[in-house]
C-alpha cells in the first residue's frame, strides 16, 4: 500500500504544483515515493528528497525524458505502477495530459481534478465549472488520480531527507517529438500560485490599459489574470485566461478589475480567500462573489488605488 | 485521409444548472442541451482540414441516447460526410467512451482523430488522452494550432505559461482548446438538407465493449456559498478594509 506522485519539474526546479500534490498523496495515509523523470535532472531530484513527507525519490534520467512528453512517461509509469497502489499527480496542463493516458494503459479509470479527499476511495471533484460538487468512489484495484494543487497547502519543501533511488529508463516510443516551447518571460509570480492576482476584463478596453494594472501589481507583488472576453479582444495572451478553461487561482487575494463575472469565470477563482470587484456595473455578477464591492470607474479607481498602497 | 470527430452531447453552456434535491446528479429535464463548444471546435477543424484537401471524409460519432441525434444533425449540417451513434443508455464515463471509440477507430482507420479537450459537463478531461493510449497513437492536446503536411502533424498547445510545439507522425489524437479555431453556424439550407441524411447507429457489442461505469457518484451537491460580500463606497474605505479586516495588503 503505497502511494506514486508523478513530479511537475523542470529539471532544475520542481514546480510548486508537486509539493501540493504531495500534502494530497499525504492525508492518504500510506508511505509515499515521488517520481522525478527528466534529462539532466538531478537537481530536482535532490529538491523532491528535501520535501517533508516523502518517503523515497525514484529518478530516472534519460533524454527522451526532457520535456516529459505524454507518451513516453506514460510508458515508464505503467511499469512502475506494479509497485505501488495509488498514482497521484497535479491537475495542472501536465497532470491533465498524462494522468488518463497512465489510467488507460492500465485499464483504471481515474479521478481527476480532485478537492478533497474523503476517504481512501472517496473523493470530491467540480463537475460543471465547479457549479456542483460530485463525490465519486473507485472500486478500481488501484487509484489513478489527480489532484487541484490550489485545494490543497503545499507540505515543506525543506526538512525531509528521502534516499533517491536511480531507476532505468524505458526504451524511447517516440511517437512525438518536442519542437519548441514558447514561454511569457516575466517577473512576477506564476499566475496558478500567486498570493495576490489581479484580472482585467473587457472592461479594460485595450492592452496597453492593461499597464494600468502593472502598476497596482508592482505594488502588491502580484501575478496579472484576464478574464476570457479580455484574451479574445487580443488585450492579453492566451495564458493569462483566469477560468473553467485557463487558469485555477485560489490566491489571498484576487481583484476583479472591470469583469462581469460570467460563470466560466468565476470557476477559475471563487475559492480565492478574498474577492475583490471593481466594476462600474452595480449589477454585475462578479459582486455576488466579491467580498468586497467597488462600483466605481476603474480608470479612476485603480490609479488612486495605485496611490493609496 | 479520413478523420473521426469525437462529439459529446451536454448541457447548453448558457444555462444555469441545477443540483437535484436527491443529490443523484443535475437536472437535466426540460434543459437545453447542445454539442460540447470545444468538440463543435474539433469539428470545425476536421470541416476546415477537408476545405483545406487535407482531409476527404469527416466521420463525427457520439455515444449515447436517440436523443443524441440531435448533435449528429448538426455535424452534418456544419460538413460532417457521414454520422454514427453508438447507442446506449448507460451512465457513461470516459474510460468506456474511449474504449468504445478504439473500437471505432479501429474499424473505420481514419489518419487523424479529433476531440474536444473537455467537456462542459463532467470537466474530466480525459478521453482523448485514454484513446491515444488505448491505440498506442501519439496525443496532442489543448491544440491551439494545427498543421498537417504529408504524414506529419504539428501542433501548437496550450500549455501553462505558454504555447508549446510539437511534431507527430500521423496517426495522432488532438484534442481541440479554445483558440483552435471559431467554429460556424449552421446555415439554414444545410439543417434542413441534414434532416434528410442517415445516421447510422452502432451498440457497444457490436464494438465488443460493455461500456459499464466503473466509478460509483455517491452525492451531487450544490458547492459551498460564500458568505455575502459588502459595497465599499470609496478606495479609502477599500484600502481601510483590506489592511485592517481582511489582513491581505
């Protein structure tokens, strides 16, 4: 009875949806091992043995594990898998690809996206954007699941000292090949865990209005979101899309700054711990989750508030 | 080449859900239903790919109810060639669908074959990735661009932080995100002349697949309401507000 958490990594650095991913594999109860496969990715692996909690690191380094393509993880985990009886991975854009093809190739159906565990076999997930809460119940030999990293608090990632075990590589499928990877460079924290967020919607109306919300953002060290209708007027890219379809943020903080507050949106942030809305609308729907309200023009409200901090 | 579509029948996107008292599920009676938005993407892809040369059948297949014919009329009317249901009354669940699609695929060898990266319903996310395995094909999902150029396939997916490109030989599953493409509307001439069109129907045993759920759903439930929030007459007051009683600046 043991327990896999497939590591989120960039060979260097673990990201920060693992170590929540491990306070999940945790409240199961059992002893739990992290799999770290990459290319050149010892420091990772060194970073997973550090993190309180786990048991063991297993790594296996080869080059076909740089980029941690689908396929070829698939093939490693299903290996690995023998030994242990609960898969666990984030549900993040790299969770999401891999998990069910894991599932699949053992024949398991999984449960992804998981809130909340409820019991060794029980478990709550979001079904329509978060709008209901269905508890599910695997009767599987084995559990394949992933979790929300924002719905579970990062265990340490300092004070364990877990032995990494080198394991072998599986042969290379190669079915794809990476090509490029094309990411914002930016300074700020990374939108998904970000203590503060600040989104812009249509209301902004343009992109360099944006800028306005770089400013208040310096201030409060925050990550930039945007709802959906603001990324399809061109304001915004694509990643910062805050919502059923983009991002999941539960931050401290989250300022809505001239959204509506469609329901698409609001799954991407209603379990933010505090929901600011400025919006001009008395009417819109975002106040209904805000908990703090601001009816006011935002082209005025977000200088002074610039000001004001 | 042929290219199967995946098409999945949901609650419209546009309504408001309801949780059942019983807590067995959402209310689906008297409700809107419509084709999953991210599958209409992936059939306007396939539709595109065949304007394009690329692609000479468009096959779009559901699993479900009669009453899942309705989305199969639409594929035709958007330029679906040929339309199947695989007819059940199971609850279905992602594991079964891609099972039953596998079995599909293998009958009709299409080259490439296309999903919506989610559906709106159940949120799981997983079909496309569980067919990719179940064939052993390569996968491609959260497509924000798609090009293919002899056996190849390369697509751009959306990926956190970013975009990333990869290359596959073909056969390949992509599963389709947002900015795929703006799929259209069905033009009136075309649903009246898809009204008139065959939909061919298929069981699970006749794919050899019992479609059988394997997770068991305990409770629907409404999620948490979050206690009532208050209107700040002035950024003073929010900025008063937010130091002093919520502690988060």
């Amino acid at each position: 009875m043991t327990t896999l958490v497939i590591a989120e990594h960039s060979n260097l650095t673990l990201r920060a949806s693992t170590l929540n991913t491990i306070a999940a594999a945790l409240q199961l109860g059992e002893p739990v091992s992290v799999l770290v496969a990459g290319y050149g990715a010892d420091m990772a692996a060194q970073e997973a043995s550090l993190v309180v909690g786990v048991h063991q690191v297993l790594h296996a380094d080869a080059p076909h594990y740089a980029e941690q393509l689908a396929e070829e993880m698939a093939v490693l985990i299903q290996k690995l898998a023998t030994d242990f009886t609960t898969l666990i991975a984030p549900a993040t854009v790299f969770g999401r690809n891999l998990l069910p093809r894991v599932a699949a190739l053992l024949d398991i159906a999984p449960i992804t996206d998981i809130l909340a565990i409820e019991s060794n076999d029980t478990f709550v997930r979001p079904i329509y954007a978060g709008n209901a809460l269905a508890k599910v119940q695997t009767l599987e030999t084995k559990k394949v699941l992933s979790v929300r990293p924002t719905s579970f608090e990062a265990t340490a990632a300092q004070g364990g000292n877990a032995s990494v075990v080198k394991i072998e590589a599986c042969a290379a499928v190669r079915l794809s090949q990476f090509k490029s990877r094309d990411l914002a460079s930016s300074d700020r924290p990374e939108l998904a865990g970000a203590r503060v967020v600040i989104s812009g919607g249509r209301g902004l109306q343009s992109g360099e209005n944006f800028q306005m919300l770089e400013a208040l953002a310096d201030k409060l060290g925050a990550a930039i979101g945007a709802s959906r209708a603001a990324v399809d007027a061109g304001y915004v890219p694509n990643d910062y899309q805050v919502g059923q379809t983009g991002k999941i943020v539960a931050p401290e903080l989250y300022i809505a700054v001239g959204i509506s507050g469609a329901v698409q949106h609001l799954a991407g942030m209603k379990d933010s711990k505090v929901i600011v809305a400025i919006n001009k609308d008395p009417d819109a729907p975002i106040f209904q989750v805000a908990d703090y309200g601001l009816v006011a023009d935002l082209f005025q409200a977000i200088p002074e508030l610039t000001a004001a901090l | 080449m042929k290219v199967v579509v995946a098409l999945k029948r949901v609650i419209d996107y546009n309504v408001k859900i309801r949780v059942k008292t019983d807590g067995t599920g959402v209310e689906t009676a008297n409700v809107k239903m419509s084709m999953n938005p991210f599958d209409e993407i992936a059939l306007e892809e396939a539709v595109r790919l065949k304007e394009a040369g690329i692609v000479s059948e468009v096959i779009a297949v559901t699993l479900g109810t009669q009453a899942c014919q309705d989305v199969l009329r639409t594929a035709l009317a958007v330029g679906a060639d040929r339309v199947v249901l695989i007819e059940t009354d199971v609850e279905l669940q992602p594991l079964a669908v891609a099972t039953c699609l596998k079995a599909f695929v293998q009958k009709e060898q299409p080259r490439l074959v296309l999903l919506g990266k989610q559906a709106i319903d159940d949120d799981a996310n997983q079909t496309g990735q569980m067919l990719a395995a179940l064939l052993g094909w390569a996968q491609a999902t959260n497509a924000f661009k798609l090009e293919i150029a002899g056996d190849h396939a390369t697509v751009t997916r959306e990926i956190d932080g970013g975009l990333e490109t990869l290359e596959a030989s073909l056969p390949v599953i992509v599963t389709a995100d947002l900015r795929l493409n703006t799929p259209r509307y069905a033009t009136l001439p075309n649903i009246m002349k898809a009204k008139k069109k065959t939909i061919e129907s298929l069981l699970p045993a006749d794919l050899g697949v019992d479609p059988s759920p394997r997770l068991k759903t305990l409770l629907v439930s409404d999620p948490p309401v979050r206690k009532p929030g208050i209107v700040v007459n002035s950024v003073t007051e929010l900025v008063e507000k937010l130091r002093n009683e919520a502690r988060v600046i």
